[in-house]
C-alpha cells in the first residue's frame, strides 16, 4: 500500500497495544477513491500477522433498514467468526429489545475480548442505520478497557448528522480520527 504510511503505523500501533491488552478506536475518513476500503483489508492482515482475531462488515445503502447488519456481519460471519454463531439467534433484534441487545453484544464482545485480542473493521459507515449509531456510540466506550481495535470507515462528505454526533463525541473521548486525503505524486 503506497502513500498511508502515516496511517498504516497508526495501525499498527493500535494492533500492537491490543496485543498489549489495551482497546483503541480509530475512524477512517476519506472521499470515494482515496482508499479506505484497502486501508482496512491492510490493518486485517496486519491484525492477523499479530495473531489477531478479525471481523468485517461492510453497510450497503440498501441494508439499511436491516438493523446492525455491518455489526451483525462483523461480529458471525467469515472464515472464522468472531462470536459463537448459534447465539445469533438468540438475540433480542425487536427495537424495543435494543437496550437487552446492545447488553447482550457487550457481553459477547467482552467473552471474545478475553480470550483474544480483536479488530472490528466496519466499512462505509455512511449508510449506517440507527442500530449501528447506537452501536458505535455505546460498545467501544464500555468495552475500551478490553483488546479490541473498532476501525470505522466512512465516505468523507456523504456522513449524516447521526454519523458526525456518534464520531465527534468518541473523537473528544480518544478515539483517532485519520482523514485521507488524494495520495502525492511520489
């Protein structure tokens, strides 16, 4: 990967401290093109040099009204799921469950986390929904004292309101924020 050395470490070092045993938040922000989606599938396979657990998810615009989809995709599908897949089925998804389903993934999450460290790498999260809003507002800052790395894509003047209040105040709180910019002509 060319031009996101600054990135890449950045990376890295968050994956090394979940080594460690220490959580970290980073979002990605950058215009259609600049490579954000390639910085992830890079932090995976760094993630897993380091013997990292992976998940990823993606949202597409027409999921959005399938609640947690990138979250859901991340956490029990792949290669090796992050979380046991048979408690799927189990969970609270009605939306007047959603305070039991967000205590239910937080327990998950915290299981997983202690038996290996982790990276959540979801991917244009523009087109979230509301289920992953209040997701990404809540999980990393319960669970920041376990290993887990979340890594939240986004395309840079295409996020909501709802997607600026659930980054900005994670931001203020020491989550990182990398903007990509157009890569230098070297």
């Amino acid at each position: 990967m060319r031009g996101r050395d600054e990135q890449l470490s950045l990376l890295r070092g968050q994956l090394l401290g979940a080594v460690e045993g220490r959580g970290a938040t980073l979002f990605v922000e950058g215009r259609p093109g600049f490579g954000k989606t390639r910085l992830l599938y890079e932090a995976a396979e760094l993630a897993r040099g380091l013997g990292i657990r992976v998940g990823t998810g993606a949202m597409v615009a027409s999921d959005q009204r399938i609640p947690l989809a990138a979250l859901l995709a991340a956490l029990f599908e792949g290669d090796e799921p992050l979380l046991d897949t048979s408690v799927r089925s189990t969970l609270h998804y009605l939306p007047e469950q959603s305070y039991w389903l967000m205590d239910e993934l937080e327990s998950l999450l915290e299981q997983a986390a202690l038996r290996s460290p982790m990276l959540l790498c979801l991917d244009d999260m523009q087109w979230a929904e509301d289920g992953c809003h209040v997701a990404l507002r809540n999980l990393p800052a319960r669970l920041a004292t376990l290993p887990i790395v979340w890594l939240v894509a986004y395309r840079a003047g295409r996020e909501s309101r709802k997607l600026r209040t659930t980054v900005d105040p994670l931001v203020r709180n020491g989550a990182r924020r990398s903007v990509l910019g157009p890569l230098d002509a070297a």
